[in-house]
C-alpha cells in the first residue's frame, strides 16, 4: 500500500471548516513568491475582505529554484497574455478600417460619394 501518491497525481483533499463553521475554500496562489501553491481561506474572504481570517496552507513550499522557475514562466504566461491582447485590439482596428476602405470604395464605384 502506498503511503504517498506518485509527482502528478491529484489528491483528494478535505476541506476543513473555517473559524466561522463554513467549509473552507480551496484557492490557488498566483503570486511570484508563492506561484501555484494552494491553499484553504474562508468562503466570506474576497478581494479586501479577510473573512474570519483563516487561512492554510495546502501544498508544501517549492525549492528555491522551481520557484523562481515557475514564477518566471507565470510572469512570460502574463506577457504573451498582455501582447495578445493588443493584437487583438490591433486586429479589430484594421478590420474597421478594411470595412471602412470598402465601403468608401463601393461608394465610389457606384457613384454615391456623399
């Protein structure tokens, strides 16, 4: 019987309860300090708010060094993100303006410039 799951494999966890008696939220860190750990915080918390404040942690800390490399592969996920996004908007420009183009040329070609 094997008293450690294998590297890859998912565990089941059990929520624990929280200092208010709700069962505990699993979230992920995306932060550059502690990148993809997770952890359990109270279902109440959100962005500003603490909730009744508890918090564990689920994984163990990574080594130095896969953190750091973790942290520097979110950080290049975040930048291809960001350089996505402008040329999406890039991209929705020039068809506006290829849209814009014909309709000034089929304008002109069938002689209802205004």
């Amino acid at each position: 019987m094997r008293k450690e799951p294998p590297r890859g494999e998912e565990v089941a966890i059990a929520a624990p309860d929280c200092y208010c008696g709700r069962l505990a939220r699993l979230q992920t860190s995306w932060t550059e300090s502690n990148p993809l750990r997770r952890f359990f915080v109270c279902p109440k918390s959100e962005r500003g708010k603490k909730g009744c404040g508890f918090f564990v942690w689920v994984d163990i800390e990574m080594p130095p060094r896969e953190r750091a490399l973790m942290a520097w592969l979110l950080r290049t996920k975040r930048e291809f993100e960001d350089q996505i996004g402008r040329a999406r908007a890039r991209e929705k420009k020039l068809w506006i303006a290829l849209f814009v183009s014909w309709a000034f040329v089929f304008m002109i070609w069938f002689g209802s410039v205004v």
